[in-house]
C-alpha cells in the first residue's frame, strides 16, 4: 500500500517536473460521445473505426502543430440521459479540445447545452433532420434539402405522378417524409397516401393494403433503421409490391444483406462505398489494411466522421492554435478532400455536399445511378 | 376482399406466436415472460440453420427441438421451484428472457440477421394478388390449432394435462406424475414458441429484440382467451381483425394499441375473458 502511494506520489512529482517540457507533445484530445449500446449500437463501431483510422494517418505525419491527436470514445447509450453524463464527463472531466461524433438526434439536442457550457467546439458528423443551432456546432453530413430532392427528381423523371409515403411515427421519420411531401407537391406530384407506425411495430400489413388499392406509382419510405426497415421491406416483397421504391433510411450494408428483396431499391446518400475517385479508394484500402476481418463496413455515418476528424486538424492549423474561438472561425472556411469529396462546412455552418443515387443491385452492390454535385443544404441556420 | 385476407392472416400470426405461452398458461398457470426470447431462439435457429447451407424448412423442427430442451432446463432450474408464487415465476421469467437476449447478442451481434423468406411471392386469390407466405401462415394456424386439439382431446398425454388443469391434487392423488406432465408441457410451450420465431422470420427482421414486439400482444391475447385454444382462436379473430380494421380505417398507430386496449375492455367486462371455465 504504502509503496504503492509512493509511486504515485512519485510518478505525479515526475509528470509535473516534465511538464514543462512535454508540453508540446500534449496530445490534442478529441471527444467522441457515440452510441455504444442502444439504437446505434450496430453502426457505432464503423464510427470509431473511421475516427481511429484518420488519428493514426494524422498522428503518422507528424500530427496537428506538432502534437499527436488523441481519441476519448465514451458511450452515450443513444439517448438525451446518456448523453448528457457521456458529454459532461468529456468536457468537464476529460477536459477534451473538441467534440466529433454521430449521434441521435436526441443525444445531440442534450449535449449542445453541455458544449455551451465548456464553450469548445463540436463538428456533428451524422445526418440529420436539420435546423440544429449553435455558435459551437458544425455538421458535415446532409440534411433532408439535401438528400430528398434527388430521390424525387429521379422518380419524377421514370414518370411517378403520384406518391405514397411510409415511415415510422418518430421525429426523423416524420420530419423526412414532411419534407419530402412538400417538396413532391412543389415539383408537382401528388402524395396519395401517407402511413406511419409506431417504432416497435412490426405489422405493416394494413398500410401496405392501403398502398395497393391507392395505386400510387412510386413509394417513399423513412423508418427507423434496423429492424422496422428489414421488416417493411420484407413484407412489401411478399405482398408482391413491385413499384418503384426509395428507402430514404436504409444504408448500404444493410440493403446488401437483405439479399434478394432489396433488388431495386433507390437510395440517396452523400457516401457509396463504390464512389469511384482516388479518395475514396485510398481511404477503403487504409481501412482495410488497418481492420482487416474486424472491419465494419464504411457508410454514410462513419465517412462524415473520418472527415470531420480531418476538418478539425485543417482548422487548428489555419487558426495556429487549439483555442476554441479561433477554432470555430476556421471550421467553416477550411476544407478538406476525402472520400465523399471536397467538404467545406461553410454553409451556416453546414456543407454543401454531392450526393449519389444509389440502387441495389440483384448480387447485393450498390450501383450509383447519378450523383449531383454541390447540392447546397438550404437555410438551415440564418442567425449564423 | 384484402380486407378480409388481411383480417384472417393477421389472426393466424397472432395465433401462431400466441400457443406457445397459452400452452404453459393453460396447464401449469404460469406467465412466461420469456416468451418473447423463445421466439427470437426460433429466429436464430432460422438464421443458423440457414448460415449452414441447410434448407430453410429444417429450420421448423430445429427451432421445436432447441425450444423445448432449453425449455426442459429452464423448467428445472427456474420455474419449478416457483409454481406456487406465480409473480415471483413472472419475474423470473422476465430475468431470463433478457438473459437470453444477451447470450443471443453475445453470439451473434446486435446487427440485424437475414433469412431467405419461406415461400416468396404472391398468389392470385379471388383477382386479388395476395402473399403466399400470410397464406401458409393461415395454413400453418389451423394445423397447429387441430394438431393441439388432438393433442389435448384425443391422446393420454392430453387427457392428464386436463387432469392437472382441473384438480391438480386429486390427479396427483390417482397416482399421475404431475411433474413430469409440467415438464413435458414446458417443453412443448417452448417448442411451439421457437417454432413460431421460425414461422416469422419472412414477416419481420431477425434481430435479438424481435420477440419483445409480439410479448405483449400475444399476452393480452392469452389473457382474454382463459385457457382453451378454441377460445384463442376467437380472440385473435375478434382481437387481430380489430386491429386490422382500426389501421385500415383509422390509423396504424391506434391500431397498433388496439389489442391492448380491447383486451382490457374484455377483462374489465367480463374478467374470466372467453373462457367460461
């Protein structure tokens, strides 16, 4: 016991004669508050993987300023009370420079407060309903001005008159497929009929009824991701339901795992792992080589991340200094070329992106169809 | 004409999830609240069977078998000791289902799994194209329903389970062995439950929460039906149709609380439910 206090005694008697020269060296610490356990539990380890793999390609060229980067992932259990203990302990204990993660959206409107609070810098790296404010956040994935408009344009193009819209009954769901309906009646299509169910639930057989006897020519679907998604997708298969079918929820590796009845799904998104630039073959190989057998497929979730990681060492450089104040004035006048492009979150404090349309092919790939470059995010946040 | 499709199919899923937890119900008057894992059990017996390259079918008697004999040892270990304090038996048996949960998580990930659907596509009913598979589900109730008929009218093991059922001490009393009966109608409960994550694999994802979502339901449903399959049968007739009904007519979201609610009317109106006994 008594030896045991020495050492430690000692060895912070050490650090603190060290100080003075390790100080530049002091890793620059990057908070990660993702969802571990819970709802996105099953998407949550792409997300370190892809922050783990930009601090080890930073840190190998010698790092920010001279200082090595270093991640602190803490689990905010996906939701408004988890996140609050994950983003306090990282803030206020962790003493972290700055915060970069995906999270649901209930976990970042409890944060934000927290940020405001510790007064430093967060890039939020997963796409979202939009209209999410503050002086302190950045966000570098698309909103719904962003992804829902290729979706209807092209089905518009194929000649769909009329809409059905399905979804689950919670705010991303809803808030997606409002918007789309505004923007199909804008575009001049008509919405026939528009369902949702409850998160949990798992009969789908009463509104895909409703969705045959409406005879709408093209379908538009927003449910939670995971199970609600598989189980509306299976369901509509076996009802024999062959119109054409946008998932505005479903990533990649999920569409590529559900086999057979995914054929012919559109997706939108602003991340296809078949983008074919130099970028993003570079970036897959890295990953590859980094995780091999434990990789976790990289999506639309996990990128923005890697990027934002990037964004951020872009931001210190240009501001000379971690100093949050002069931070967050960079971060929206850096940019930065990785998988998904050139990202510059200079928008109202979001970026402009290019988005692909994607749809499943028979052997489970994703074939993009189109892309459109710089579909600009609209008026998120005008104050800013 | 979908309309009433939809109404009987939907009451034979119910129907399918709902006798295995009518069968322990029934005869040994407890609540098994890891229902819901036994059907996610059935699920992944769906998903391994599957992963091994075996047709999708052998699944069916895989899931019955795995079902029953962790059915066997949960009613060893578990359940026996708590026949005669059935809250404390609700409280374990919800214990283990989230034990069970995070065993199934443990093995094989959190991520949603895939099963090739039983049998795909559609079929032409009267001019309207309707599912094949909602209509083996159909199929599927009404053997199941006839096959415990017979079961419970028509074999010794059932005529001891009625026993048991009515007067536990008197048959006992006769010189019936009415533990092993509680055994063998754990193992069967259980096994029907496993069976019917099989039967739902094509209806809904595979994940280790899927059982959860059909728990209370197919709670409410026993509870209504008392304890006589006949009586189930009705309750997910008038108790699935209604759902069916308010999500067509009203909304999907009031439908998806309709059984709850309905079932509650029924208790309060009439507390034994449908059953007379």
């Amino acid at each position: 016991m008594n030896v045991l206090m020495n050492a430690k005694i000692l060895s912070v008697l050490a650090a603190t004669l060290l100080a003075g020269t390790a100080q530049a060296a002091d890793p620059i610490k990057i908070g990660v508050p993702v969802g571990l356990s819970g709802a996105n539990s099953v998407v949550a380890p792409s997300v370190v993987q892809a922050a783990e793999l930009a601090v080890e390609e930073i840190n190998a060229e010698g790092g920010v300023l001279g200082r090595p980067l270093k991640l602190v992932v803490a689990d905010d259990g996906s939701g408004a009370v988890g996140a609050q203990k994950a983003f306090d302990a990282l803030v206020f204990r962790d003493e972290v420079d700055v915060l970069i993660s995906m999270e649901t959206s209930a976990a970042r409107n409890a944060g934000l407060p927290i940020v405001q609070r510790g007064r430093i810098p967060y890039i939020y790296t997963s796409f979202y309903e939009g209209r999410s404010c503050s002086p302190f956040l950045y966000v570098d994935a698309w909103v719904p001005e962003q992804q829902v408009p290729p979706v209807v344009d092209y089905l518009k193009a194929e000649g769909a008159k009329t809409y059905f819209l399905i979804g689950s009954d919670y705010a991303f769901g809803r808030g997606m497929l409002d918007f789309a309906e505004s923007y199909i009646k804008e575009t001049g299509g008509e919405v026939v009929g528009e369902e949702y169910l409850p998160m949990d639930g798992t009969d789908w057989t009463a509104i895909i009824s409703q969705l045959k006897s409406s005879g709408a020519d093209a379908l538009i679907t927003s449910t939670a991701g995971g199970a609600p998604n598989v189980t509306l997708t299976k369901q509509l298969r076996g009802a024999g339901v062959t119109i054409p079918y946008a998932n505005l929820a479903v990533d990649e590796g999920t569409a590529k795992s559900m086999g057979a009845d995914a054929e012919g799904i559109l997706i939108s998104a602003s991340y296809i792992t078949g983008i074919d630039s130099d970028e993003n073959k570079s970036f897959l190989k890295a990953m590859n080589d980094k995780f091999g057998g434990d990789l976790r497929t990289p999506n639309d979730l996990s990128v923005p991340q890697y990027e934002g990681v990037y964004l951020y060492k872009e931001a210190v450089e240009k501001a000379g200094s971690t100093d949050p104040r002069a931070v967050l004035k960079a971060l929206g006048e850096v940019s930065f070329t990785g998988p998904r492009g050139t990202i510059e979150m200079s928008k109202q404090h979001h970026a402009p992106l290019t988005m692909y349309l994607g749809q499943v092919q028979a052997d489970g790939s994703v074939k993009v169809v189109e892309s459109f470059p710089n579909v600009d995010p609209g008026e998120q946040c005008p104050d800013l | 004409m979908s309309l009433f499709l939809d109404v009987v199919t939907s009451s034979a899923v119910l129907f399918i999830v709902a006798t295995g937890l009518l069968t322990i119900f029934g005869v040994l008057k407890i609540i098994n609240f890891a229902h819901g894992a036994w059907l996610t059990v059935g699920g992944y017996c769906a998903v391994a069977t599957t992963q091994t390259g075996l047709s999708p079918w052998l699944a069916l008697p895989v899931a019955f078998v795995v079902g029953g004999v962790l059915g066997i040892l949960t009613e060893r270990f578990i359940v026996r000791p708590l026949y005669a304090r059935p809250l404390d038996a609700i409280l374990a048996t919800w214990g283990l289902g989230i034990v069970i949960g995070q065993l199934i998580t443990l093995i094989f990930g959190r991520d949603v799994q895939f099963t090739p659907s039983l049998i795909p596509g559609t079929v032409d009913v009267f001019g309207t194209a309707y599912s094949a598979y909602r209509l083996f589900a159909l199929l599927a109730a009404v053997v199941l329903g006839l096959g415990f008929a017979f079961l419970m009218e028509g074999t010794r093991l059932g005529l001891s389970a009625r026993a048991v059922i009515m007067n536990e001490t008197l048959a006992r009393i006769l010189g019936l062995d009415t533990a092993k009966i509680r055994t063998v109608t754990f193992m069967i409960g259980t096994g029907l439950a496993g069976l019917a994550g099989v039967l739902l694999t094509p209806l809904t994802s595979v994940d280790p929460n899927m059982g959860v979502a059909w728990l209370v339901g197919s709670f409410m449903l026993v509870m209504v039906a008392g304890e006589s399959f006949g009586t189930l049968a009705v309750a997910c007739l008038l108790l699935g149709g209604a759902q069916v009904v308010v999500s067509t007519y009203v909304s999907p979201i009031l439908g998806g609380i309709t059984i709850a609610v309905l079932a509650a009317l029924i208790l309060r109106l009439s507390p034994k439910g449908f059953s007379r006994a």
